[in-house]
C-alpha cells in the first residue's frame, strides 16, 4: 500500500480522520480475513457503488484509502458498477503499489446498461493473467422478448494462482423493481448460466482434466439475488453452477443490512476441485463512517438514515463477499509422476 498521499491532505481533521479509519479498518481486516499464503487465494467480489460517478459528489480521500485497505487484504477482486470515469479506480490501484494491476471492460451502452464497467483488480506477485479477456454476448437464439442481451455486458478473464487457473465471468445482473423474481432477472442470470455451461469447454479441459492443475469456470458479482430460495438462484443451480460449502452456509447477506443475497460465487460443478477452506462478509461499516457527528459539515444529512445513504456513496450499498480457496497441488502432481513409475 502506497500511504504517502495522506500527507498531501492538508486539512488536520481530515487527515486524522483518514488516519485512525486506516488504523481501525486494518484492524477489522485482520481479524475477519485470513493471512495470505503460497498455498492459498483469497477471491473477492465487491459492487462498488457508483465508483467513478459523483451522484452524491465525489468521495473523499479517506474513502478511496479505506476502499483500497479493504482490496488489499485479498489476491483477486471482481468489482461491478465501475463508471466510465476511470480517476477513482485508477487513484484505488495506485494507493494500492505497483504490484497491483487492473483489467477493466468498455463501458455499457446497451438499454439498462447505466454506462457500467466491469473490473477485475490482482496482486501480480500472487496471480497472473493468463490473457483471457472477452464480454459475454447471448446469440440471437438466445433472445426473448423480455432479454434481447444482458444489459450490463458480463466480463469474462483468466487468471492462474499457484497450480490453479479461474476463469471468472463477473455480471451486474439487472434489477428493475424491488421484487424478488422479475421476469427479466430471471431470465438474465438463467440465459448466462446457460451459455457459460455449453461453452465450458472453451475455458476449461473437460476432455483431459489434469488433478495437479485445476481449471475452473466461475461465475461472480451482483446478481441481484434476494433469496437463495428464489428463481434467480435456481438459473444458476440448473445449469450446473454451484456455491461452495462454506459460502453456501453464510447465514447472513451481502447488502448493509444483510438480509439479501445478491452477491454470489458459483462454480461450473464439471470442474471445480479447489477447497473452500473459508468464506465471509465483510461489513467495513463496522470500522468506519460510522459516527454521523465526525461527518456532519460535510454530509449536511439531518437524521441517521440520511447519513447512512450519503456514506454508500463513500463506501458501498454492497459489503464485501470473499472466499478462500487452497491452490497447492503439489501433491497431486507428485502422486501422478509417481504412478508413472510403477
């Protein structure tokens, strides 16, 4: 992490501020989130609320530090609702160092695309880009009347950590009205999951599958998914995704008030043989932006619910899905160069 910005905040308070949120979010990280390892991989996915845009004016110094500590922690992040201005994102991986990268989508145009992004931030010394890089398009036989194409391109890269490569399809599937199962949801994540299962073979080796280096097809992000009871969860299981063990037992949601699910990590069960040793929420909540009163001439916000929705824009309306995977195949491959010579 590159800190030396916060000396060119010159307002007292503010830098303080900065400071002891830094001091207090490291803390809540460090405590929630596993060490990092050789033989482990520390997957995230974020929606990152407007990131890029000014909807409720631009994000202070403070936040982009608490953005990038909270990134910081994991090897691979998979972060939905980037703007088309790239400062805020690019300002996040510079506070980050030189050995983080980004590869990031074109911006939506399509109808109900919000002029999105999509964005994949990696540690460079824990994992490579394989080169992999494509936006997932429906064919024409795919289309209904409800979806023609799914609005916010889905990005799909690869990306190899230890003996593992993950070939992971980020979304921000659409939302509409605040129900459950709107037709158009529905059929977003069901036609994705549909086309990402008959494609498999071109991501991964279902012909020759090797146990030493594991391939995996990985859908991620914001799917707008209330209930793991609901339809929208069912096009995933359906068309052979799945959520591992210890994400599958998450009692609680991703959104502030955790009582939705629409962030997920679902894997293409015909290839998906990284353990999930442990998985989570992180609510930064918990650690910063929140004290109204430190905030006051700034927000102008009048009651806490009004704060509460200023600070999203800080931060997120999302916290924080992440899992961690064991990548060290060195055994398997031990074993199999050992039969050779039986």
């Amino acid at each position: 992490m590159n800190y030396t910005g916060l000396r060119q905040i010159k307002d007292v308070e503010e830098r303080r501020r900065a400071i002891y949120g830094l001091f207090n979010i490291r803390r809540g990280l460090s405590r929630k989130i596993p060490a990092k390892s050789e033989g482990n991989f520390l997957l995230a996915t974020w929606n990152i609320r407007e990131f890029g845009g000014e909807k409720m004016g631009p994000r202070l110094p403070e936040a982009l530090y608490f953005i990038a500590e909270c990134l910081s922690r994991f090897d691979l992040i998979a972060v939905q609702e980037v703007r088309a201005d790239l400062r805020a994102l690019k300002d996040v991986v510079r506070i980050l160092g030189p050995q983080w990268d980004v590869v990031y989508s074109d911006v939506s145009y399509a109808d109900g695309g919000n002029f999105e992004r999509m964005a994949f931030i990696f540690n460079k010394g824990k994992v490579s880009f394989t080169g992999l890089a494509g936006e997932m398009v429906l064919p024409n036989k795919e289309a209904s009347a409800e979806v023609a194409q799914i609005a916010r391109t889905p990005f799909i890269c690869g990306f190899q950590v230890g003996w593992t490569k993950f070939n992971l399809c980020t979304v921000h599937i659409y939302y509409g009205e605040g129900k459950p199962d709107p037709k158009r949801r529905v059929e977003e994540i069901d036609k994705l999951a549909k086309i990402l299962a008959s494609k498999a073979k071109d991501y991964i080796d279902i012909a020759a599958p090797k146990n030493y280096s594991p391939e995996h097809l990985v859908l991620l992000g914001d799917f707008n998914i209330f209930k793991r009871s609901d339809k929208t969860f069912a096009g995933l299981t359906k068309n052979k995704f799945f959520v591992p063990e210890k994400l599958a037992a998450l009692p609680k949601g991703s959104n502030v008030k955790m009582d939705k699910f629409y962030d997920q990590i679902a894997f293409f069960k015909h290839k998906a043989t990284a353990k999930n040793t442990q998985a989570g929420i992180f609510d930064f909540f918990d650690y910063v932006f929140n004290d109204p009163k430190k905030f006051r001439h700034i927000t102008k916000a009048r009651t806490v619910k009004a704060f509460n929705d200023w600070r999203t824009y800080q931060m997120s309306d999302h916290l924080i899905m992440w899992s961690e995977f064991g990548v060290d195949e060195t055994n398997a491959y031990l074993k199999e160069l050992a039969a050779l010579d039986k």
